[in-house]
C-alpha cells in the first residue's frame, strides 16, 4: 500500500454548508469555538482528517482545513489556504454563486491553487442542472473550467460517496508535497496544554521535521526543541510535506514578544537564511474585478495595504518599478516594503488586501525574498526578476538570475530561500559552470563577465604600483583591500585566491606579479648609495630610522632594502637593518 498525504482546504460563501460537509466526509465537526456553536457560522480554522483508499493500492491521509466564509473573517480564510493542494469549492443551491464565493475564488487564483473538486450542496433543494451550468459558466477561463461538480445533501446525505470518489481520482493524478529539506510550518494555531507546555500547529511544506530536532522560530529567529510531534492525534518519530503536524516546543512562550511564538510564526531548521522586510514581487489584480467594484480601483505607488503569506499578515508599502498603476487583469513588477520581517521563498505566493481590511485587490507571486538591495531601477535587473515571474521551475534560470542580480554570492546561500532542492541548484551550477556562464572559486560563485572585471580592476592596480613603485615587493593587501571596499572579505579572499593560482604570488603581506623583481629606479640610485653609506659608518650602531628617511626618496629606498634584505647577500647590511629596526 502506497501512502500518500495531501491538504484538501474548504472555500465558498458563508453558511453554504462548508463546515456540515466536512462533519459528513470525515465524521468530525471541524466547527470547535462555542461560538461558533452559538451563531451556527465558522469563525476560526478548523481541521479534520480523512483516509480515503485510491487506485492501484493507494492510500491519502487527507489533512482537511475549513475555513469561515463570511466576509468578517476572510483573513482568517487565507491563513487557511495557503498550503493546499486541493480545494473542495462550495455553492449551495439555495443560493448560488455569492460575493464571498467569487472573492474566495480570486484568491485561491492568486495563491496559485489549481485543482478543485466543485461540491453543489444542499442539493435536495433542487435546481441542480441550472445551478451546475451557472457554476460551469463562472468558472470558465480559471483553473477550475473542468473540475467535477458533485451534487451533495448532508440532510439525506446523497452526494457524500460520490464526493468522495472524486476527491480520490484527483488525488491519484496528483503528486504530493516534495521533500526539498527546506522544511517550513507556517504555525495557525499556537495553545499551552497542561503539564506539556507550548503547542503549535501548521501545515508542513518543503521538508522534515524530527523528534528531539532544534528548530528556528521566524521571524524572531531564535532556537528552540522540538519535544513531540503528532499529526491528528497520533504520535510520530518525524513528520512529512503535505501533514497536518502539531509539535510541543516545551522551552517557549506564547504571545508577540522576541522568543515568544504565535499564529504566523514559521517553524524552520537553522541556514535557510535570513529574514527580511522588503520583498521584490510580481503583481496581479484579478481580470474578473467588474469596473464598479472597489477592489478594481488601480494601485498606485505608495500604496498601503496588508500582506496575506503563510498564516501571516503585515502592513505594507507598494512601490511599483514600472507603471504608475496597476489596474485589473495587469500585471507589475513591484517592492513591498513591510512593516516588520517575514520568512518567505521565491516562488512563494501571496495575497493583498486593502487598508481597511475589505476587498481583496491583489495577489502576486515572490520574485526577490530579499529585496533590501537598491537592484530594482535598472532595466536589466527588472528583466531577469521577469524571467522568473515567466519560468518559475526553471532552476538553471533562477540560478543565473540570482547571479546576475547580486554579482557574486557565497555558494551556500544561492537560492538557499527557493524551492529548489541542495541537490538541484548544485546540478545547476555545475552547467552553467561547464558552459562558461559563471565561475566558482573558493566558495564564491559569479557571473562570468562580472569576475572578469572585478580580476582586470585588481590586475591593474598592482599594475600600476609595479610601474609606478618598481622597488616594491608588490601592493599591499591592505591598500588592495580599500581600493575594494565594496566586495565583502568572502569576496576579496577569494579573488586572491584566484590571482595567485594564475600569474600572481602572495609575499607576506603584498601581491605581485611572478615575473615582477623589485628593483629600484634611476631616480634612486643616489639615495641608495648615501643610505648604504650612512650605515656603513656605524656597523656596530646604526643611525636611527628616522635620521636616514630624510625626504621621500630615501623613504623609498629604505623600503626597499627593508624588502629585499631576506634576497640579498650583502650579509652586514642585512644585520644592519635588523638592528636599525629593533
């Protein structure tokens, strides 16, 4: 039996029957506060768990999250939905298609959701062949055209099996979450239990998490254990992509503060990265926002809306990098600035809301997690960040993008917040380095050209100091290394490298050409002579230093011989300096 584990999410307007039609799948009532007992309408999350029995030996533990319907709690829906891989889409017949059926609709578009199974509930009421072609003709030109419609009732329950084998046959074509050992537990739920301590749950995407692991909890990065994990009650040695995983972290708080967890925290292991609160982005507003629509209204530079990633929402500023707006069925490249850090991957997706939480305007896909850099005004720049908005599983593009956009970066940190594997931006390196794209030395790796002309600005400065301070070993590493003082140390350390593994050697605390011999100049002869002869005079108690550098040349010439001694033959001068230095 092959065991597969996938996230099936709820969406549709309120009261269309969402949270009865879990109860009847499943056998749990995902519906847990007393208030939603109360006013009989889903508020929070809720979650369940169905195994259903596929083709060819196949099993799905199913993790099933529902998510309130009325336009109240939307937030709360796209904390939800977030990491699915299968929408179970309700309209009731009573109604029809609603405004929060569409809005939720957008916004399943926007995070990249592109399978659904269509549930017509409350199909005892009837109108079901003019409600399946109304539902038919609303989803034409979307992701869902040719998804099934299954007519259920939970009141006579007709319908229910059906669902269910529809569900199944799209989870048989289906491929679950890949394991790229970046795991990330976007955490919606955080609680205390008694004697246990902290509680966090969250859908599991991109890895692994084990017993007794060390975590990092994002974006406040701090470390912390990870004691137990269960997924739906039972206990687990390690927990899978597409899970619905629960862990204790026993040695942490509750609440906003630093070293302190709560809903929109991510669950992470150590070097994946860091943090950041600007992101370059692609922006999209939907093609199906009508003119009189609030959210249809162009976004325009300064913009201020609230970010849905993950289980998380933030404040944030738009700059858009090349319209003055964005209007419906666009779409922009963009910078987020945002009111606090976020954890999130290139190809991570997202949702926009406006200022006063009531219209979803927009959604986009994350084309820079790190957008702190100014890197976004050139039109170069802006094409490669639109090379990924337009092959976004192409890794040897991502790879060469992500290059050419920084210069030279640490080789473990090339797409390090990707969801690309370890695996598959090494394969991809090593092409572009056998076709002569980029080079890799010592840790480093660059775009080709841009190596090539940070190695010519080093070769001509010490080409210049051998034609200009012939007697010199070579030019300092100091001077070398404030002449190229915008590379980091990784940088610099690396370029040396490479000069002296071809036509350069290091002496001591200088660089030089090998064919280079420090010899000193006519102009200094003259200053030569007298220094030798100062010394000369006093074998046994040599002149002090600063009695023989008298003017610039001498100075020169002192260097020199301070250089070259370890060269030369003539023994008592060699004693002499050395004294003289002492």
């Amino acid at each position: 039996m092959t065991e597969k584990h996938f996230i099936l999410a709820t969406a549709g307007h309120v009261d269309h029957g969402k949270s009865a039609l879990v109860k009847a799948l499943s056998g749990i009532d995902p519906d847990r506060l007393p208030e939603e007992k109360a006013r009989q309408i889903t508020i929070e999350l809720g979650f369940a768990q169905l195994i259903l029995q596929g083709a060819n030996e196949q099993r799905f533990h199913v993790g099933i999250v529902d998510v309130p319907g009325h336009e109240d709690f939307v937030r709360n829906m796209i904390a939800g939905v977030g990491s699915m891989d299968l929408a179970l889409f309700v309209v009731a017949a009573d109604d029809g298609w609603m405004p929060q059926t569409e809005e939720h609709l957008q916004i399943l578009t926007y995070l990249g959701v592109d399978r659904a199974v269509i549930a017509l509930t409350k199909s005892d009421l009837g109108k079901i062949d003019s409600l399946a072609e109304q539902i038919r003709n609303q989803l034409r030109n979307t992701a869902f055209e040719r998804s099934p419609i299954i007519p259920t009732s939970v009141r006579t329950g007709e319908g229910i099996e059906n669902l269910k084998r529809a569900l199944a046959s799209e989870f048989s074509a289906m491929q679950p979450q890949r394991d790229i050992g970046k795991p990330r537990l976007f955490v919606d739920r955080a609680f205390t239990l008694r004697g246990i301590g902290t509680v966090v749950t969250g859908t599991l995407t991109g890895g692994q998490l084990h017993r007794g692991q060390s975590v990092v909890v994002q974006p406040q990065n701090f470390e912390a254990r990870l004691r137990s994990i269960q997924s739906h009650g039972s206990e687990l040695e390690s927990a899978q992509p597409g899970m619905r995983t629960a862990i204790n972290l026993p040695d942490v708080a509750i609440g906003g503060s630093a070293n302190q967890i709560k809903r929109g925290d991510v669950i992470t292991v150590v070097d994946l990265g860091r943090t950041s609160s600007t992101l370059g982005v692609l922006l999209e507003k939907s093609p199906r926002l009508r003119p009189k629509d609030p959210a249809a209204r162009p976004l325009k530079n300064g913009t201020s809306v609230y970010l849905h990633h993950g289980t998380s929402r933030f404040s944030a500023k738009i700059t858009l990098l090349e319209h003055q707006s964005a209007e419906p069925s666009n779409q922009t490249l963009a910078k987020l600035k945002l009111e606090s850090q976020t954890f999130a991957f290139l190809g991570d997706r997202f949702v926009l809301r406006d200022g006063s939480e009531q219209h979803t305007i927009a959604g986009g896909v994350v084309l820079d997690p790190d957008g702190e850099q100014e890197k976004f005004r050139h039109a170069e720049q802006r094409k490669l960040l639109m090379a990924r908005a337009t092959e976004p599983d192409d890794v040897d593009l991502c790879v060469r993008s992500e290059i050419r956009l920084r210069g030279f970066v640490p080789i473990q940190a090339v797409l390090r917040k990707s969801h690309f594997s370890s695996p598959e931006i090494a394969e991809a390196l090593l092409r572009l380095q056998r076709s002569n794209e980029i080079v890799v030395r010592d840790g480093i790796v660059a775009n080709s050209q841009a190596w090539e002309v940070l190695r010519s600005r080093a070769s001509l400065l010490i080409d210049n100091v051998h034609k200009k301070n012939p007697e010199r070993a070579g030019l300092d590493l100091s001077a070398l290394r404030r002449a190229l003082r915008d590379q980091s140390p990784a940088v610099f350390e690396a370029l040396i490298a490479d000069l002296c593994a071809s036509n350069f050697t290091r002496k001591e605390s200088a660089i030089a050409r090998n064919s280079h011999r420090p010899t000193l100049p006519d102009e200094l002869q003259l200053a030569a002579i007298r220094i030798r002869e100062a010394l000369s005079q006093k074998p046994f108690d040599p002149p002090a230093r600063r009695e023989i550098e008298s003017d610039r040349h001498a100075r020169q010439v002192l260097r020199f011989l301070l250089e070259s001694r370890r060269s030369t033959n003539a023994r008592t001068l060699n004693s002499l300096l050395d004294r003289m230095q002492r």
